[in-house]
C-alpha cells in the first residue's frame, strides 16, 4: 500500500517548489485523521527536499522549519477531526458504523483501552507509536479531554514524530544528491527503525517523569486539603 501511495504522491511532488507547503500540510492532515496513510511518504521526502532547497522558500534551513511547522499543522488539523468526531458522534455511532471509514471495532476498542489504562499522556505518547498513532485522539474526544491538554500532548508528540521523519530526509539528502521517491521513503523507514530504540527509551523517561510528577502533585494537593481541613 505504501508504494501505491507514494508513486502517486511522486507525480504531486513535481509543484513542490509552489505547493510544497499546503501539500505537506493536506497529506500530513490526511494521516492524523482516521483515514489509514502512511506519514513516512510526505515527511521524509519533506526533509529530502527541503535539504536541497528545491521547496517554497529555495532555502535549505527555513524550507526545513516550514515543512516541519506545516508537517506540525497538518497532524493537529486531523487529530481535531478524529476529535471533534468522536465528540459529536459519540460511542454507539463509531461502534456501529466505523468499519466503513476503517474504524475497526478492534481497533477502537484498543485505542479506548489504552487511553483509559494511562490517562491523557497516552495523547503524547501514542504520536510515537505506529497503528495506534492516529486512533488515540477518537478515545480523547469520546472522554470530552480538555481542549488545552489535548492540543499540547498531541502537538509535542506530532511534533517529536514530524521532525525525526524529515530530518531522516535531510540526513539521507546529506548522504546521496539522487533518490527515487520510493527509495528515499524505504532508505528513511529503515534508518528510523534501526534506531527506534531511542524513540522507546526517551517515551519511558517522559512517561517515569510524568508519573513522578502527577503523583507529587496529588500528594501536595492531598496535604493542601488536609492542612486546611485542620
């Protein structure tokens, strides 16, 4: 699927240099929503394009930032709409009729599970994680999740995820002048996948900090009460 993706993306990549942007920010919105594609085909050759400043503003270093704020831009525009979805529509809507907009019941059920089980820094940390990237925000919106903590846990990690895949492509462009579209997101997929590691061991120092913290707080609001009980 993947490929059939990214040889059609190849022929829309040729407006790059005036579109590059508003592209990046549509197809990029496209995979944070329910709608099942692949972020790898838009940020790494994002980053690839952006290292040989063949985007909008010519220039290797600001063609970078734009293509990660627009990567950035795009994930929170279809995050918002998995969101506001879940929202509106609620449980038995989603659960009836999903698997006609690739909303399995299975993977509902986990996205829901998961969400339930660690609370609203799943919102951070599933942006990290393949298949279930995109499906966390339809358990925060059916929980009505602030607003605030939402757009901020979901944009650090869309943000984390954005700039590891176009730096993957600036880094291969550091390596190779020319690549064919395919290789360029196939070179990039195994060079994030040979150190995914590192992805893994930072979410567990987030997620140790987090719980440390959250459960300071709750024990200095727990003696906050109780002192003025007294």
């Amino acid at each position: 699927m993947t490929e059939i993706i990214a040889s059609n993306i190849e022929m829309i990549a040729s407006h790059a240099a005036v579109w590059g942007f508003l592209l990046i920010f549509f197809f990029m919105m496209i995979e944070s929503s329910f709608i099942p594609f692949p972020s790898e085909v838009v940020m790494i050759p994002a980053g690839f394009l952006a290292y040989r400043g063949a985007l909008t503003c010519h220039m290797p270093v600001p063609d970078l930032i734009f293509a990660i704020l627009a990567g950035l831009a795009g994930s929170m525009a279809g995050a918002y709409i998995n969101y506001f979805l879940a929202e509106y529509l609620g449980r038995p809507v989603l659960y009836k009729y999903g698997k006609y907009f690739f909303l399995s019941e299975k993977n509902l059920n986990r996205a829901e599970e998961v969400f339930r089980d660690y609370g609203d820094i799943t919102t951070f940390v599933c942006r990290l994680i393949p298949a279930i990237r995109q499906l966390i925000s339809i358990p925060a919106g059916l929980a009505r999740m602030s607003h605030k903590k939402f757009a901020f846990f979901t944009a650090l990690g869309a943000g984390i995820w954005t700039a590891i895949l176009a730096l993957t492509g600036w880094y291969l462009a550091h390596l190779a002048k020319d690549l064919s579209y395919m290789e360029m997101v196939e070179r990039g997929k195994k060079i994030i996948s040979g150190n995914y590691i590192w992805v893994i061991l930072f979410l567990a120092v987030v997620i140790a900090a987090y719980i440390i913290l959250h459960k300071y707080i709750m024990k200095s609001n727990k003696n906050n009460n109780e002192e003025k009980k007294v």
